[in-house]
C-alpha cells in the first residue's frame, strides 16, 4: 500500500467546494485557513497542542485581559483586507492585541496583525511560511513553540521582517523578554515534557505552561 501523498492540489472547484462544505458541516474547519485565496488545512492538533495552547491563556488572561490593557484569545482570524476577508487569513494558536493597536476587531476577524502571537507547531506544518504574512499585517512579536526537538523562540517585527530575538532550549534555557508584554519566557526540564516557564517581572509571579 502506497503512503498518502503529504500535499494534494485539487483543481476542480466543485471537488474542492465540496470538501470545504463537507469539513464545514463536520465541525473540523476550525483550523483551516486560506492564503491568498488557496484554501490550507494544516494537520489536526493533538491533545498536547491543546495543553499548550489552554495553559498559555492563563498568565496573558491574568496579566492582560483582567485589569483591561487588551484582548486575549485562541484561534482569531487575522487578514489583511476588509471586507473580503475571507480570500486572505491566517489563525494563530494565540494572539495578544493591547489597547494601543491599530488593528480592528469586526468580530468574525482583526484587521491587522497582534502585539504578541503564539504559533505551536504541529507535524508537517512550517510557521516560517506564515512570517511574511505576519510581518505584512505588522504583527509586533511572534513566539514559535517547537516541539521536535523542544524549542521556543521569539520575533520581533524590524521594519518590514520578524527578526529573531532569542531562543530558549533545553541545556539552554535562555529569557526571552517581550517587548509588548510585561512577560518574559524561556524553556524548562519538566515532565513528560518540557514547560515553558512565563514569569512577571514586576509581582515575580511564574506559570507552567
């Protein structure tokens, strides 16, 4: 038995039209996205993708969202064009937009890019490929959570690029310090697998994610 192929191309538009509808009608379109009009279904997000993503919510909720500098949430749609939004957009595992943003929430999606991201990588999925867009829609840091091998690394947007800033590994557990947030991370031994350990300067107060 052949392997599947990791990349299909479907020309026909009511093949792909019904797979669209079909992915819809099944509730498993939440992750899908669309990139200048080519519809991307990236790979399904296991349970510990979800961890992560649940448990990075909770200091950002505690030190942003609460007192009221800025809004919080998992799985936004971000593009870059109104009102056609739907030819253009990417969804970020987390986004951070402060008050100061000059982004705009039409509630079905953000024009414009976040103060802060989170992208966890899946298998078979590159959120390198994304940079551009982010960098374009003016995303101010972007923080990648590889998990083969463990990683964390953040991105900060220099003029039209997100350059890196810094990267925090195992043996290497190097702060990365945001310069949007009031929050600094880096990568730490933990069980049955490494945690990314976020911390309040200010309070001294620490999270697991």
């Amino acid at each position: 038995m052949t392997e599947a192929a990791s990349e299909v191309l479907i020309k026909d538009r009511e093949t792909a039209e019904a797979i669209q509808a079909d992915r819809k009608e099944r509730g498993i379109d939440k992750w899908d996205e669309v990139w200048d009009g080519v519809y991307v279904v990236p790979s399904m997000p296991n349970n510990e993708h979800q961890q992560i993503q649940a448990r990075f919510l909770l200091p950002l909720l505690e030190v942003i969202d609460e007192p009221g500098l800025g809004f919080v949430a998992a799985g936004v749609n971000v593009t870059d064009r109104h009102p056609d939004w739907e030819e253009n957009y990417r969804g970020p595992d987390v986004v951070v937009y402060l008050k100061t943003t000059k982004a705009v929430n039409y509630d079905t999606h953000w024009l414009g890019g976040p103060d802060f991201l989170v992208e966890i990588m899946s298998p078979d999925e590159d959120p390198m490929a994304k940079f551009d867009f982010y960098a374009k829609v003016k995303s101010q840091e972007v923080m990648i959570i590889d998990r083969h091998p463990w990683a964390v690394e953040l991105y900060r947007l220099k003029g039209k690029k997100l350059a890196l800033v810094g990267r925090s590994i195992e043996g290497k557990p190097a702060v990365l310090t945001s310069n949007v947030l009031p929050l600094t991370f880096k990568l730490v031994v933990g069980k049955p697998r490494p945690r990314i350990e976020v911390t309040h300067p200010k309070t001294k107060k620490t999270w697991l994610v």
